[in-house]
C-alpha cells in the first residue's frame, strides 16, 4: 500500500494466527452464532498488542489502516480534519442509503448539513416530546390490555422500537404529511430488508445485477418509492408555506429542504445561486436526503434502546436505580416533560454505558487526501483510515480493568471524565461530520426508557439469546424477547 514509518509492520491476515486465536476463542466463548464480540475483541486486542495502535487490515481486496490511539482520532477528527475526507460507501450500500448527508462531501455536503440541521435543533425537536409519547402511550396501552390475565407480557423489543422509532423519524421528516410519509417509509423498510440479501452475497460478483426475486422486488420498490416522494414534495412545493408546517415538527426535513430549493430557484444570490449551479437543491436532492435520514436514523436508535431494554433486563440494580430516580422526577405524569428528562442523570449514564457497551455504528472510515504523516507513519493518498469504535470502547487501556463489565457509574462526573481519554467515546462520531441526529436519539432513548420504567418492571425471557452481531450495525441477532409486568 505504500506506507512507510519506524513502527509499521505489514500484517496479511495470517490464517494460522488467525485459526489458533479462533479456536482459542471458541474454548471460552460460545459458538459463533452466538455472542461474537469476544471473539471479535479478542483478535483486535490481540493484534494490537503485538503490532501497536496502528495495523493494517484487509477486507477482501481492500487494505484498511486500524487507528485506534484516541490521540490519533483526535488529529484525524479534529486537528488534521481537512486531510481526511469520508469513503464512497459500496454502490450496493448506497443504493440503500440514499445519496444524501451521509455520503455527500465538499460544498454540497456543507450546504445540505446547513439547511437539515434546523429538523435537529433542541428547539424544534422539544416540540416534538408530547407525540412521541403519544406513540408511545398508545404500544403499552395495547401491552397493558394484553396483560390482565396473566399480568405479564412478552414483547419482541427489537421489532417494537423499531415501529417506534420509524413513526418519530417519519414525523421529524414529513411533519404534517406524516400519513403519506410513514406509507413511503413502510416501502423503505421493505426494501431495505430485500436489499440486505444482495448486501449479504456482496462477496459474488455482480450478484447485486441478477434478477433474483428478492432483487427483482427491491428494484420495484425503489421505483415506487422515489415515486411516491416526488409526487409529494411536488404538492408541498405547490403549498410551501402554508400547509406543510405542522405545529409538531415545524421545521421538519421536507419543509426546510423544499424552503431551500424554491429559494435557490428564485434569488440567484443564495448561497447555492441559480438552479444551474451544481449547489441548487432539486427535487431528486431532497429524494435522497429522506431516504438518508430514514436509513441513518431507524435501525441505530432502534438498537440503542434495545440494547439498553436488554442492559437493564441483565442488571435488575440499575433498573431499580433507574425507576427511583423517574418516579421521583417524573411522578405519575403520563408524558415526562423536557424538564424532567433533563434532570434524569442516572438514564443518561445508563445511555451512555449501553452506547459504550453496544455502539450500533461500530466502526467509521475515513480517506487521505493526500500523503501525509500520522503516528510516525507515511501515509499515501487514498489510504483508507478505519477507526474501530466498537474496539476502543471496549479497551481496557482507555477504560480500566472493567470495560467489558456493565458499569453505569463511570460516567458520572460526565462524557469527558469517563474514560482516560476524552476521545475515547464516540458513539455518534466527531467533528463536523458528527451524527446531525445525535440529540433526537438521545431524546427519544431517554422518553421511551423512562416511559418504560414508569410502568413496568421487566427481564429477559427464557428464550432469550445473548448474540450481538454486526450487519452494518450491530445488533442482536435472535432479537431480544423482554418479559414486562406492571408495577
Ligand atoms: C452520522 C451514529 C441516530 C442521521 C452518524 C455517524 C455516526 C452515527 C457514528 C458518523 C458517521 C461518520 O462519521 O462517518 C448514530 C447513532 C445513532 C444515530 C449511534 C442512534 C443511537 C441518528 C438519527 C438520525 C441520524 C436519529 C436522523 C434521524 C445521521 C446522518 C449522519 C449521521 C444524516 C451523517 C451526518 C453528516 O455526515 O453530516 N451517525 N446515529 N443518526 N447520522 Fe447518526
């Protein structure tokens, strides 16, 4: 690959190693299908023992420089970020993501950030608390009328937030044409569960082209959902202004990005100037950033308030610890106000260790501009920079003896003082191009688990299996049935 440094020793996948430490793996762990992480962790630790904080991965035919020093990530993130500039994802990947923020770069990426952010200010998104509890009241509403005979439940949570979390999305991005929308974003999810068969078989060659069924259907799908958005953003730009903003989510998504192209079309002194300049919104612009937020927002929070369900199932002293603190804060009142989250220290600390603990994005990849020296190292243009965030949470270098244990308490004088790096916890990434929906997550986490809390206690059910696993996110694989009794 070209790169040159003191420190940097080549390592080519060595099957053997890599066949001892399986096996070695295997002895302490479960079998494969079930928990990988230790098997996972175990090699990355291993390696980065005997090779340091930087070593070079291969993923197919494609190298990949593992940076994990926190002080590292901090000059690729911070101090040298104008070096460094995001990967095209897979066009498969693409494909399913949308071509919007996540995968934008330069000035387009900088104007589409500038005109979305508003959708996730705390402003607008305080506005949107008492619907989310709404869709929440309404699920355990149904969960409370299911129990009275048996005076427990068992709900599939995976599935449940799912719905949940798509509903929220839905809102934030529509607003009032939320009926339409939540329709569209049903095609979405449909077609992004077929997609994942390609994404699966990403190893055959050109398997994404072959007509197979399940491709056939997510081609239609795509069709129909870039259909049936174009249709309504032409009906909001007909009516920007007037009945596209609803009182819930005033500046949703599809307002503020319809605000812009109108602009864009009419003052040629707008940041993007004319529609002929490569910067104006256009209709298909705004296709894609729908399809982004949907595709960057719905599984990652889905699986931080899985994980945490899951987390405080398996620590009934944190449920507890967590329940006083809602009762005493919240009380009886049905929708916890913005106020009341706020003040929930331990839920934020409990969060912040399951995102710890279960990043569902668990790594981030990063591209040189150009040559360049990191950690003693020459590093050519292209390089592709991948930072294992999954690895350095887990790092008992950066978090004690204990960091693979659940321990809330660690991050109770706050983010900065948990770890022996500030660096070192970076669920929703850094610098700019941190997540834009870092703070609906964490709203949304936040209202549900408390909601939760408020009204039942609960633990895992006999079927349970504890198998984190990674498909672009990760998550737990045979889903997370969770037992819950009213209080
Ligand atoms: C970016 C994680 C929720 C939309 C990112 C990145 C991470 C991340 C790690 C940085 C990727 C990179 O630098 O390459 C998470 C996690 C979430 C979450 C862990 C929940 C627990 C959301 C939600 C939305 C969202 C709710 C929208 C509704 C985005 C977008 C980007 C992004 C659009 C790209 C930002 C940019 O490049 O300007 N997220 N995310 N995310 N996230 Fe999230």
């Amino acid at each position: 690959q070209g790169i040159k440094g003191p420190k940097y020793q080549l390592f080519l996948g060595n099957l053997k190693e890599l066949a001892t430490l399986n096996s070695r793996a295997s002895a302490q762990a479960m079998p494969l299908s079930h928990n990988i992480l230790p098997r996972v962790l175990s090699f990355y630790h291993h390696w980065k023992k005997i090779y340091g904080s930087m070593f070079l991965v291969w993923f197919g035919a494609t190298g990949r420089l593992t940076v994990s020093d926190p002080a590292l990530i901090r000059e690729i993130f911070v101090l040298k970020s104008e070096l460094f500039e995001k990967n095209e994802s897979p066009p498969l990947v693409r494909k399913i993501e949308g071509d919007g923020l996540l995968s934008l770069k330069g000035e387009k990426w900088a104007h589409h950030r500038k005109i979305i952010q508003p959708t996730f200010h705390t402003e607008n998104l305080k506005l949107m608390i008492p619907m989310m509890g709404k869709s929440m009241e309404e699920a355990v509403w149904k969960w409370s009328e299911e129990m009275s005979n048996a005076g427990k439940v068992e709900v599939e949570v995976s599935d449940w937030f799912q719905n949940l979390v798509e509903d929220v999305i839905t809102r934030a991005t529509f607003g009032s044409s939320y009926e339409e929308g939540k329709a569209i974003f049903q095609l979405q999810s449909q077609q992004m569960l077929h997609a994942t068969e390609a994404y699966q078989k990403v190893f055959i060659p050109g398997y994404r082209f072959l007509p197979t069924k399940k491709n056939r259907i997510s081609w239609r799908l795509e069709k129909e959902i870039r259909k049936s958005l174009l249709k309504l953003i032409d009906r909001r730009r007909k009516n920007s202004g007037c009945q596209g903003v609803s009182d819930e989510c005033p500046n949703d998504l599809l307002e503020l990005m319809i605000k812009a192209s109108l602009k864009d079309s009419a003052d040629e002194s707008s940041p993007s100037g004319s529609l002929s300049s490569p910067l104006a919104i256009t209709a298909n612009d705004v296709v894609e950033e729908c399809k982004t937020i949907f595709f960057a927002g719905k599984h990652t929070t889905s699986n931080l308030l899985t994980w945490t369900t899951v987390l405080l199932a398996m620590h009934p002293q944190w449920q507890e610890q967590a329940r006083e603190e809602v009762l005493r804060v919240c009380g009886a009142r049905d929708t916890p106000s913005k106020d009341d989250l706020a003040k929930l220290k331990t839920l934020g600390m409990i969060l912040n260790e399951s995102l710890r603990l279960y990043p569902p994005a668990v790594a981030i990849i990063r591209r040189a501009k150009m040559d360049m020296q990191l950690g003693g190292l020459h590093i050519p243009r292209g390089t592709e920079l991948l930072i294992p965030i999954l690895a350095v949470h887990h790092d008992p270098a950066l978090w004690c003896h204990d960091a693979h244990e659940f321990n809330p308490a660690r991050f109770a004088k706050g983010v900065a003082h948990a770890a022996k790096h500030p660096m070192a916890f970076m669920p929703f990434g850094l610098g700019a191009r941190r997540c834009i929906g870092q703070n609906l997550a964490v709203l949304q986490a936040r209202l549900a688990i408390a909601m939760l809390l408020q009204r039942f206690s609960f633990e895992l059910a006999p079927t349970y299996q504890h198998a984190p696993s990674v498909l672009m996110l990760l998550h737990p694989q045979h889903g997370a049935p969770i037992v819950f009794r009213k209080l």
